[in-house]
C-alpha cells in the first residue's frame, strides 16, 4: 500500500488590507512629528528654541567676559563699531603723513636715481642697472606720489595703482604698488638720491 506523501506547508494567505488595523490621525501626527500642525505652533517653537540658544550663548559670553579681559575688550571695541556704523559716522583714522620729496621735475628724478644706481654697491642696485625699465617705473612714481601727496596724506596703493593706469597705462598687482611704494619712500630717505636734505 503506497503512503501518502505530505502535502507541502501552504503559504499563507496574504492579510486582506482592510482588516489591517489603521492608525488614527493622532497617531499618525504623533509618530510623524505632528506635520499637521499650524505654521503659528512651529514658528512659536522655532522662537523658543531660538531663545534659548540665545540665552545660553548670553550666559557664556557673561562667564567669558568676567574671567577675560581681552574678550571683554573686544566685545566693547565690537559694540562701538556698531553704534559708529548706525551713526554713519566716518572712520576717524588719521592720514599717514607722506615721507617728503624734494620738489624736482622728472628728468632731475631720473638723473639722481641713475647716478645713486650707478655708484652704489647694494643687491638693489645691482638689480636696477639690469632692468632700466624699473628705473623708469620708479621716476614715474616718483611723479605720481608728489602729485598724490600735495593735500599732505600719503597716497594708498589703491590710489597709486588707480594714477598708474590712468597716467601711464600701467597695470600693478597691490604687491607690486607696495614694493614700488616703499622703494619710493626708502630713496627718500637720508642717503638716497630723493632725499630732501
């Protein structure tokens, strides 16, 4: 007599969905962080949540301020650049006063400047008698910071740079207006060939 094989374990029948239970709306809100609330709640949270941030922040600066002289130095200089700028009040920095030139045209410039290149036995010099297109950068820079500083201020790099364009046709990145700028300067000084003696 021939057994009979098992049947095979049947799957089980997938759950029909509309015996799932559902979850009602407040439920729903809850597991989702409440979406459906009005845009006043979440605002009114958002403030909240802002507040005490700012509270804290407020107590750490307090804390920091008593035990940090320097930090409460920089928060006073801080608050009063605000209320400056609220004011409108211009910047109250003074000038540089300019390192004088003595008052000779361009050619003179040029010929005291060759003759200082010519004699001296510094790198610079050596470095000036390869390259007489420096030179004559320096003499026109020379032209343009008498020119620049006749109302007593020192002329900025940004002035300088602005007068080499429009003069000369001349482009100079702000390294090369402030080497130019201070070799200007340094020529003027005691021992150089602009120097107002």
């Amino acid at each position: 007599m021939n057994a009979r094989k098992p049947e095979p374990p049947q799957e089980p029948d997938e759950p029909d969905m509309a015996e799932l239970g559902r979850l009602t709306p407040e439920e729903l809100a809850f597991l989702l962080g409440d979406p459906g609330a009005s845009e006043a709640e979440a605002a009114e949270r958002g403030r909240q949540r802002r507040a005490e941030r700012n509270r804290r922040s407020g107590e750490a600066r307090a804390r920091r301020r008593r035990t940090d002289p320097g930090y409460a130095e920089a928060l006073r200089a801080g608050e009063r650049e605000r209320q400056r700028r609220r004011r409108g009040a211009p910047a109250a920095a003074p000038a540089e006063p300019p390192v004088p030139l003595p008052p000779i045209g361009a050619r003179e410039a040029a010929r005291r400047l060759a003759d200082f290149i010519q004699a001296g036995r510094s790198p610079q010099a050596a470095q000036l008698r390869r390259k007489p297109e420096m030179v004559q950068r320096y003499v026109d820079g020379f032209v343009l910071y008498r020119q620049l500083s006749r109302d007593g201020a020192r002329p900025t790099r940004g002035v300088l740079a602005a007068a080499f364009r429009t003069a000369f046709g001349v482009a100079l990145t702000p390294s090369q207006v402030q080497k130019l700028r201070d070799h200007i300067e340094g020529f003027a000084r005691p021992g150089g060939p602009w120097h107002v003696g």
